[in-house]
C-alpha cells in the first residue's frame, strides 16, 4: 500500500514544481488543487501518510509490567515444580 | 500438634515404631518439592534434544521423534495446568504468566541444556547468564 500526498504549494514558486507533479498524480490530487485555489501561502507543505500501518505497541509495555510483578511467584513455581520443569 | 504426637511417641514407645513416624513425616513433607524428573524427561533435556521456549513450554530442539513430542506434550499439560492455576491467583493471562515463568526457566538452565533466544534459536547453556528477552527481570 502507498502512502497518501497532500502537497499545497505556491503558484509561483517554479523550485517546487517536483512535489506538486507527485501531488497531482497521487491520490491527494483533489486535496492538493484546493490548497492551490484557496490558499495564497509562501511555502510548500507537504503531509505524507507512512506506508506501514502506524501500531501503538501498548502490549510490550503493559506485559513487561505485569512480568515484572509475577517474576517472583513464577520463580517459586519453577522452583517447586521441578518434575515438570 | 503433629509434632507433639511424634514427640510424644519418641519419649513413649519403642525407638523402631517412633523412627517410622518420623520417616513418613519427613517423606511426606518433602513429596511435593522433591518430586523429581521422569528419567526420559531428565535424559532428553540433558543431551539437548528439548528445551526451554522462551514461552514457558518445553520445545523438541532438531527434529522430533514420536518419543520426544510425548515427553514435551505430557509436560506442557501439566505446566499449562499449573500455570493457569498460578494465573488465575496472580490475577493475570495464562500467557501472562507462563512467560514470566519461562524466563525464570531459562535462568534455571543447567550448562549444556537447551534454551530459546530472544531471536528464536536454540542456543546451549553455559556457565554464562542466558540471552533473555528484554522483558524478562534481571
């Protein structure tokens, strides 16, 4: 999957004329044209999406929590249950 | 009370019947941590055909044989067992908790025996601290 452009650049400026082309052919078309009409702005903003999903990896540190908690009695577990460790 | 029984029966009866007494409290007592390895278990973690996941199960290191996955299955139900009893009186997963005793496995390793890296290889235990994941307390 590719990320999505929205590019709005001023009218004038011939040095951005790169990044309005992929903004133009990309799926921010619209997006990009009616930055184009509505704004008069000196600049180029330029907001890509990331290709990858973006994962909030909240387990990682909601586990290492609790199996910092349980080290202890686990430990013990292990321990007491040598046949079937 | 028990305990003044046996006395009891140390200073009372005859030394023979008092000396039995204090074996089988003794035996009794220790069953439960004492409870040693079966000795195909015990062999087959020694020569490094199973090993400790870092998942807290035990896993065939190589290729498997009908012998190797009924050791590792017969222990994996019975520490799946404790592990969800253990979890549920934590107060968390089964997953939760079968990790947190998988990394104190894995510390408990014997030189020689098998164990699962963080990157998911079989590597042997040394006389060094095992490579751990992150997540598992020093």
């Amino acid at each position: 999957m590719t990320g999505q452009v929205s590019t709005s650049c001023e009218s004038g400026a011939g040095g951005w004329s790169k990044p309005r082309r992929a903004a133009l052919t990309g799926r921010g078309a619209v997006a990009a044209a009616t930055g184009l009409a509505t704004l008069a702005l000196s600049g180029c903003i330029t907001v890509k999406a990331p290709d990858k999903p973006i994962v909030i990896e909240l387990n990682v540190n909601i586990r290492q929590e609790v199996i910092y908690r349980l080290a202890k009695d686990a430990g013990n577990t292990v321990e007491q249950n040598k046949d079937i460790f | 009370m028990i305990k003044d029984k046996v006395i009891d029966m140390i200073r009372t009866s005859k030394p023979l019947l008092a000396g039995i007494a204090m074996a089988i409290g003794v035996a009794g007592l220790a069953a439960p941590a004492m409870a040693q390895r079966d000795p195909a278990y015990a062999k087959a973690r020694s020569s490094g055909e199973v090993g400790e996941k870092m998942d807290g199960y035990l896993g065939v290191v190589g290729s498997s044989t009908p012998a190797l996955t009924a050791i590792v299955n017969d222990i994996n139900i019975k520490r799946r067992a404790l592990y969800t009893q253990k979890a549920q009186a934590a107060n968390a997963t089964i997953e939760e908790y079968a990790f947190a005793a998988g990394c104190q496995a894995i510390l408990a390793t014997s030189p020689g025996e098998k164990y699962q890296a963080p990157d998911g290889s079989w590597k042997t235990r040394t006389s060094a601290a095992p490579e751990r994941d992150p997540r598992c307390p020093a």
